[in-house]
C-alpha cells in the first residue's frame, strides 16, 4: 500500500524550530543512547533515567599525558636511505626501514578523557510512565519527563557557552516530594569533598607511553534548593523535600597552551561557579538559549514532512530507506550544525574525533584529531552553513601545529617551515605515528589549511587572509625543500608518502608522489601564489611555487578508466579494491581540480573510481562518498548513500556516527553533503540544485552562504527551482548555474538579486 506524501514545506520564512528535537520514550540503555550537549570546551551526555540518573562530562583539554616531542632522532638519518629504496621499487624495505628509523617515539599519541559523572540518586521514584526524553536542538536543552507515584516530574539540562557551565533542573508538581543524594564520579585518581552545599574534586592526569601526567583538572558543583534543606553526606550532597533543584557544575584544567600547564583550575571554576550561582534558572536559560539561537537559526532547512515525524527518532532511523520521511534528513542536517556548535566555539579545542563527547579512558583511536581526512571532515559544513565563528579553534591549532611542526620539519627533515603528519593530539605533535603504513604522510598540515582558505572565500576578508598566509607560507616553504625529482617519472614528489591507510599492490604503503599529495600542493601552492598578489608579498616565492606546481605529478587515468591513485597504475591490482579511504577523488572533493564543467574527462575517471571503490564504507567514508556523489551531480546515487548513512548500521539511536563505533566525523560529512546535494560554490559559480533527489520535490532553504561572500535562500517546488535570493555581502561578480543553464550578476555591496526558472532559463527577477 503506498504511503501518503509528504505535506510540503511552509511557503513562509518562519522556520518549525520546534520540529527540530530528538526524542525517545525510554531512558538511554547505552551511552549511544544519550543525548549530546556541549558549549565547545564542556561536553555531556545526559541518560534521562528517573532514579539513578548520570549526566556524562567531559572538559575539551582533559588528556593524558603533558608536553612532549615525538620525533625519532634517527629519522633524519635514514630519510635517505627510504628514499633510494623507494625510488628502486623496494617498497617493504623501505616501509620496514622507516618503521625501524622514522615514525615517532611513542609510537602512539595521547588519549583524550572522560572527566566525571554527576550521578544523582533520587528517591521516592518508582516506575515511570508517560515517560519522552528529548533534545532540542534549537533550544539546546536536554529534556525528561515522566510520571512516577501519581506526580509528574521534569528534568532539564543545558551547557551554556555563556556562563560556562553545566545546568541541570529538577523539578516535581509535588511540592516537597524531591529527596535526593548528588556526587561526582571519575575513573581518575582524585580527591572528592563535600562542604555545605558544594562538592570539589581535584585531581591529575595519567601519564601513559612515558609521557608523565602534567594536568591538574577541577570539578565544582552548587546545590541550590528550593523547600526542603540540603546538606553534606560523606562525598555527597543530600536534598531532602524540595520543591526544586537546581545543580550546577564548572570545571577546567591547567592547560593554557600546549607548551603551558600553569594555569589554576580550582580558581577558574572557583570563579565561574559564583557567577552561574548568582542567576536564576530562568536567567541561565535564557541567556544560554539567545547566544546559540544566533547561530543556530541562521541556516534552516524545510523537506517536507510526513506522518513518519511524530515516531521515536531511533524508529525513523530504523524506517528511513521505506521513504516518506523527508524530515529526518533535514533535521540530521541540523543535528550536525547543532554538534558543531556544541563542540567548536571561540577559545575551545576543535572537534576531536568524537567532537567533546567520550566516555572511554582509552577510546578508539584515543579520539584525538586524526588529519587525514577526519579532522577537516569535521568542519566541512561550517562555512557553507553559516558557521564560520566554529572554525577559530581550528584556527588556532593550526598556528599552534606550525610551531610545533617546525621543529617537527627541522629534525626530521632538515627543512624550512613546517610539517604535520597524519595525526595529532592535545599537546600538537607532529611526529608520524602509528606505523609507517598509516603515519607515513606529510600532508596533515597542508590539507588542514584548506580550510582556512575557505574561510577567506566565502568571507573574503583581506584582515584574515593576511593573518594566516604566514601558515600557507611556512608549509609550501617545507614542500619546496623536500620534494624531490622522481628518476622514473621526472615529477617532483614527496618521498616517502603514502595513500593515506591503503596499501599498493607491491606489499608496502609507502611510495612517492601518491596522487593526493600531489593534489593538495596544487592547492597549496596555487593559493600561496594567489594569496601573494592580494597582498602584495613574496613575487618571487609565488614564482618559485608556480614553476614546482607545473612539475607536481599530473592526474592520470588508468586502464580501467579510473583516476589513479598512484603514480603507476596500481588500482586494480590493491588488495583492497573498497577501501575506506578514496583519497586520489580529492581533487573532485573537497577540492574542485576535477569537475563536470572543466575537466569533464577526469570527471568520468573519478566517477569509475568511485564505482569501483563502492559505496559500503564506514560512517565517514560514506560520508565523503555522498559529498562525490553530489558534486558528480548524480542525485540517485547521493540519495542512495544518504540512505546507507541514515541507517541503523551507521546512525546510533542518539544520530552519532557509527564508524562503527562512534565517530563525529560522519556526522559533519552528512551534514555537508545535504547542503552540498542542494547549493555549491566552487570554481568561481554557484549550483543551485546539482543533485536534487527524486524524494524532495518541494522545499526550502535559508541562509547558507557561498563563496565570494554571499548569502543565499532558496525554494523549489515540483523539483524544479522556485525562487533564489542571493545577497552579496561586499559586492561582486557571480555566475549562478541552474541545470546547466547560466546567468552573470554584477552587485553592489548590500545589494540583492532575486532569480526564477523561465522555462529552462535562469533570470532576474
């Protein structure tokens, strides 16, 4: 029987913000279960369970270990003797060799970790029904409710970024009824007192792999009451008949930089305690909610909606490839700008591999920043979804990495400027690690910056291009001292590499001049020389780039017609032909080398090689498969992918990313996608509908943004455009592009122009 169809978007402005929450009518079983919040340097995850309830925390710099240097004094001095090995066609020699001589000491990075559960035990609950738990994502607040004895209970949680810290509300029609005992729990080694109405834990870090425990970290809680009395029980807080209850908790760390653990924890909670303490719940509500509601509502999406809405959000996940439920993409897209908003904010560390969330004290991959396509996974979604005040943490990690990485590039390498490899931690190292068949691969650093180009893009502020271009600077600086002339082929190329993770099919990672290395330094280098003439700097550099660029190794198409992945052809003959990772399709994404428009041919290899790739990977391969799928301008097999994504096997009830298990990193390339399947802007136009899927014939978007420093909103009815509204922030040039069909704008700073289908035309309004 064919279902219904989905009532179509609101022909208003007045986004359903309400609509946008995850909800469940169970508390959480497993801590994929739990709902997410987070203010960027504070995260938790809340069960909602009526008598034992646990609110999970973590604080953003709460690693092992202290400042370190990981490189291998021995590198330098083997570094040579890869390379001839390399170039001979010894491969495992060479992999085993770099093993022995090269990757970083410890071989492993340090692990980031929970800090504490807030436990509150609570009396006189019995079974609960007429029980929801919820997340609203507009509001950016945890919600219980339920019934238990005859009274109605309700709980809430926020993280507020205004007020640093972690609110939590309990309440009861009952006045009286509330009796329960609050403490802090951690698997570190700490102390935990109770006095009056506060608890305070103290305590140090672990050191692990040699790397002595340098952080001191501090937990605070207030309990406020009102009826009832509260007092100190043994490390508790015990709330005897009260009408209400309201926690709040601060904490911090020592760290202040990656080389500084000096700073004071217990002052800073100290400090932030007695100002949250000084405001009602009400007031720390409201403030909370105003400050992320600026970023938040900027952007909204409308698909539609169907019956299919009103079920349990791990039900719809469960239901989504029947079709009808167009909502629950759009509110998966939200959900990724709420994740990004809840663990990337100005003065924070970026979003690691599980954002701030982690409940593990050795979690997968010590949920660190893996930088060989996770970590810029992560913040693909900012610019495009008016996000840009996320990206300043990455920012400053990428400063920090060129500090740290300079020393990285002088003792490995005895080369100029700076060089990260494929992961790095807290502390920014920037030694390989792992093993040579992962960590062998030099170009962490150079493809983080792409995002800051973006930022410069779509921002087009000549203040934050020139801050940066000292980073962009100092990496191609290390390229131009350590590519070297290939015999065999005569390009110049880095040596030893690697395709990140995939091995060829010669019994080795290692290799020279894989294609995406060569790929990532035609962007670097070109925007090294671009960035020079804006600014007026360094011509003779940007020469000497523009003369190595022409040299980098070309895109070659192989004999299966796929874009290679190596210098020779390999592709076929891997061992594994459906790899994760599809590093040599950068260039098509995040990258626009290869495109439709421009280089059509290669567009077709990388097609085959996404084809002979498949689309099964994990949650954030097939997240980076959906942004190639769209940008390939195929909306049948974005669609597909979006419905593998969007499922049981790579969507937790709670929508984390499945890897399996839990990484951020799908969520982001999710949410990326879906705008990607709707707008894009690259190579000096802007998309409008490149690869609308069959299932959202009608809806709206608001408040994207595009390159060239440009807002823009659209509607299409039927599948085919409505209405488009861009908004040029400074004025420009644009070239707008709906199905195939072009038009030109020239405005004016301020100024707006409104567009609509004429048949198969675009025009003006």
């Amino acid at each position: 029987m064919a279902s219904a169809s989905p009532a179509p978007p609101r022909a208003t402005d007045a986004a359903d913000w309400a609509a946008l929450r995850l909800w469940y009518p169970r508390p959480a079983a497993q801590w994929v279960e739990a709902l997410p919040l987070g203010n960027g340097r504070l995260g938790a995850m809340v069960w909602g369970a009526g008598k034992h309830e646990r609110v999970q925390l973590n604080e953003d710099t709460l690693y092992a270990g202290g400042p370190y240097r990981g490189e291998s004094p021995e590198a330098l001095a083997a570094l040579p003797e890869v390379r001839r090995l390399v170039f001979a066609g010894r491969f495992a020699e060479a992999e085993a060799l770099a093993d022995a001589k090269i990757m970083g000491r410890p071989i492993k990075q340090m692990p980031y970790q929970p800090l504490a559960d807030l436990v509150l035990d609570v009396r006189n609950i019995t079974e609960l029904h007429d029980y929801r738990r919820e997340l609203d994502l507009d509001g950016a607040l945890a919600r219980t409710l339920f019934r238990s004895r005859g009274g109605s209970h309700q709980r809430e949680v926020i993280v507020s970024a205004v007020d640093q810290c972690v609110a939590v509300r309990l309440a009861c029609e009952e006045k009286g009824f509330l009796g329960l005992r609050i403490g802090l729990d951690t698997e570190h080694a700490a102390e935990i007192a109770a006095d009056g109405s506060e608890l305070l834990l103290t305590g140090r870090n672990a050191g692990l792999r040699g790397i002595e425990g340098r952080l001191r970290f501090a937990t605070r809680v207030k309990v406020i009451a009102t009826g009832g009395r509260l007092f100190a029980d043994g490390n508790r807080i015990a709330v005897e008949s009260a009408d209400e209850v309201l926690v709040l908790l601060t904490a911090a760390t020592s760290y202040r930089r990656f080389d500084d653990v000096s700073g004071d924890p217990e002052a800073i909670t100290r400090t932030q305690l007695d100002a949250a303490s000084a405001k009602s719940w009400d007031a720390l509500l409201a403030d909370h909610q105003a400050e992320h509601r600026a970023l938040f509502r900027r952007v909204s999406l409308d698909l539609g909606s169907s019956a299919s809405a009103a079920l349990p959000t791990d039900e719809r996940v469960a239901r989504f490839r029947e079709g009808n439920d167009p909502a629950l993409a759009a509110l998966y897209h939200q959900f990724g700008r709420y994740l990004l908003i809840a663990s990337s904010r100005p003065g924070s560390q970026p979003a690691n591999l599980q954002g701030v969330w982690n409940d593990l004290v050795a979690p997968p991959w010590e949920s660190k920043y893996t930088i060989n396509i996770n970590t810029e996974m992560n913040y693909w979604p900012s610019e495009a979804n008016a996000l840009p005040e996320c990206v300043e943490p990455l920012e400053r990690m990428i400063r920090e990495l060129a500090e740290s990485g300079a020393v990285t590039a002088r003792t490995m390498y005895d080369a100029p400027g700076w060089v990260v490899h494929h992961n790095t931690d807290l502390w920014r190292a920037a030694a390989p690690i792992d093993g040579a068949k992962w960590g062998l691969w030099p170009l962490g650093g150079a493809w983080l910056l792409q995002q800051l180009w973006d930022r410069w893009d779509y921002g087009r502020d000549l203040d934050d291009l020139r801050r940066v271009y000292p980073l962009f600077k100092g990496a191609a600086e290390f390229f131009v001292a350590t590519l070297v002339e290939d015999p065999n082929t005569g390009a110049m190329v880095t040596v030893p590499s690697i395709s990140p993770e995939n091995l060829h099919p010669h019994g080795a990672a290692v290799c020279a001049g894989p294609s995406m290395d060569a790929q990532i330094l035609r962007d670097l280098f070109g925007q090294c020389i671009e960035a020079s003439a804006l600014l007026g700097v360094d011509a003779d550099f940007a020469r000497t780039l523009a003369t190595l660029r022409e040299r980098l190794p070309p895109h070659r198409i192989g004999k299966a017609g796929q874009l290679q992945e190596w210098q020779d052809d390999w592709d076929m003959e891997a061992p594994e032909m459906d790899h994760r990772h599809v590093s040599h399709l950068y260039a098509l994404h995040p990258s626009s080398q290869i495109n439709l428009r421009d280089t059509p041919e290669l567009a077709a290899a990388a097609r085959r090689s996404l084809e002979i790739r498949g689309d099964e990977a994990t949650g954030w391969g097939i997240g980076w498969r959906l942004n190639l799928w769209a940008r390939l301008r195929d909306p049948r097999r974005a669609y597909r992918v979006l419905e593998m994504l969007l499922s049981p096997q790579r969507t937790y009830p709670n929508l984390f990313d499945a890897h399996p298990p839990f990484q951020i990193d799908g969520n982001f390339g999710g949410t990326a996608g879906i705008t990607e399947m709707l707008v894009q802007s690259w190579g000096g136009a802007i998309f409008l509908l490149p690869a609308l899927p069959d299932a959202w014939p009608d809806g709206e978007l608001h408040g994207v943004r595009v390159r060239n420093a440009a807002g823009l909103d659209l509607s299409w009815r039927g599948g085919r455009l409505a209405r488009a509204t861009l908004r040029s922030d400074k004025g420009g040039d644009y070239e707008v592009v709906h199905r195939g069909q072009a038009l030109a704008l020239s405005l004016a700073a301020g100024e707006s122009a409104v567009l609509v289908a004429d048949g198969d035309r675009l025009v003006r309004a």
